[in-house]
C-alpha cells in the first residue's frame, strides 16, 4: 500500500499506518491538550484513540473471515481506520462483517466502566488527576466511536448496517442504491454541520463520506447494468434459431 509503513502482523492480517496519520497527530497534539496537566497524558490518549479504532478494525477482519471472506490488511489514517474486507456475496456475510466492528466497542463499554471504577475506590483517581481524567476520556472516546460508526450513513458501519438489512427483502442492488443515496444526504448534512461548526476535519470526513457514498452509488449502476447483461445473453442462447 502506498504512502504507508507496516507496523505488524496478526493472525495473518497486517496493520499499516498511513503516513499522514503522524502530520494529523502532531496537529491535533499541539492544538489541544485535552486539560491534562502533563502534556504527555494528550500523547498516550491519542494513542489509546486509535488503539480502540485498530480493535474494531480486527473485529470486521476476523468476523469477515468466519464468514468464509478475505480480509487481510487493516490501514490507521487520520480519520481512523479501515479494515479492507470482501466477506461473500451474501446479506448474512456482510451484516456479520459490519456489525462485528461497533460490537467490539459494545464489549468494551463494561470494560471502561469497571476500570473508572476501580481507580476511583482504589483512590488512584485523587492521586493524579491526569489518570483519572485519561479513564475518563477511554469512555468517552469509546462511546463517541460507538455512537458515530452507527449513523446509518453509507459509508460508515450504520450504513452498511442499513444495506446489509435492506438486502434481504431487496437484493444487493436496491438495498445498495437507497443504502449509498441515505449517505449521501447523511454525508451534506454533515458537511452543513462543518460549516456550521467551521470545522475542516468535519468538513473532510463529510468530503469522504459524500465521495465514497457516490462510488457505491456508481458500483450499484455498474451491477445492475451487469445484472441485464447477463440476463439478455441468458435469454439470446435461449431464443430458437429462425431459419
Ligand atoms: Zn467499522
């Protein structure tokens, strides 16, 4: 993959990370230090952000492979990551791929909660501020991260939620053009809601959303145009030769 370094592999899937990710990351270090006291705590919270987002990558991986699909690279960028998935050519396949990665977050919502706890009656969370603060900020990133991936917004997880739903009574073309048009206006809502908010990261990511809901839209015209080819090559070797 171009403009990346590997940093390693697990069970057989390997995880890259693109290089704007480290230009993103002193930006946003240097930007905003999150009120902690010591700056070096925005450090390991931003690397906890993307060691969350990596962990629900693997869970589209790993769910995608149990579905007998190929997944076999995951890439970290500065918007967060993508686990490269082709689960089979089936609703069941695909809605198991998807949903695994919001799961993840789902299972580790008691996971945060307990360890807020613990440094709390333990008093840990008296004893530096920058740590309980640091617990705190796990939670609120964990469910910010479950919160947004479940707008149903093609080409977010909710989106791909919605399609992999709409494919069962639909099709896969139907179910991917209403998926990818509900993006679409998903993606300028947001892009409204960064001018709003004059933020150019929501701006970006409405920017990517918008494009890619647009490349799912073209990919369900290309399958549909495939769809009646194959159909009237199906009904040309059945009509009888007239002699
Ligand atoms: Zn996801």
């Amino acid at each position: 993959m171009g403009g990346s370094i590997r940093l390693f592999q697990f069970a057989g899937i390997q995880v890259s990370l693109h290089f704007s990710w480290f230009l993103v990351a002193v930006y946003q270090l240097t930007s905003r230090r999150h009120g902690y006291i010591s700056p070096i705590w925005a450090v390991y919270e931003y690397l906890a952000l993307f060691g969350i987002v990596l962990l629900h990558e693997f869970g589209h991986a790993l769910a995608c492979r149990q579905t007998g699909g190929e997944a076999d690279s995951i890439m970290l960028w500065p918007l967060g990551g993508v686990a490269f998935v082709r689960p089979p050519d089936r609703p069941g396949a695909h809605l198991w791929s998807i949903a695994a990665g919001p799961l993840v977050n789902v299972a580790l919502v008691p996971v945060f909660e307990i360890i807020h706890l613990v440094a709390w009656q333990s008093g840990a969370a008296f004893r530096s501020p920058d740590l309980n603060h640091f617990f705190e900020m796990l939670r609120y990133i964990n469910y910010g991260l479950l919160i947004f991936n479940l707008l149903p917004v093609y080409p977010l997880d909710g989106g791909q939620i919605l399609r992999s739903l709409l494919w069962f009574p639909l099709g896969r073309i139907r179910s991917l053009q209403i998926a990818t048009a509900v993006g679409f206006l998903g993606g300028v809502a947001i892009g409204l809601a960064a001018l709003y908010m004059s933020s150019i990261w929501i701006g970006i990511l409405a920017f990517f959303l918008i494009s890619q809901a647009m490349n799912g839209w073209r990919h369900a015209a290309a399958l549909a145009a495939a769809d009646n080819e194959e159909k009237r090559l199906r009904e040309d070797a059945n009509r009888p030769p007239v002699f």
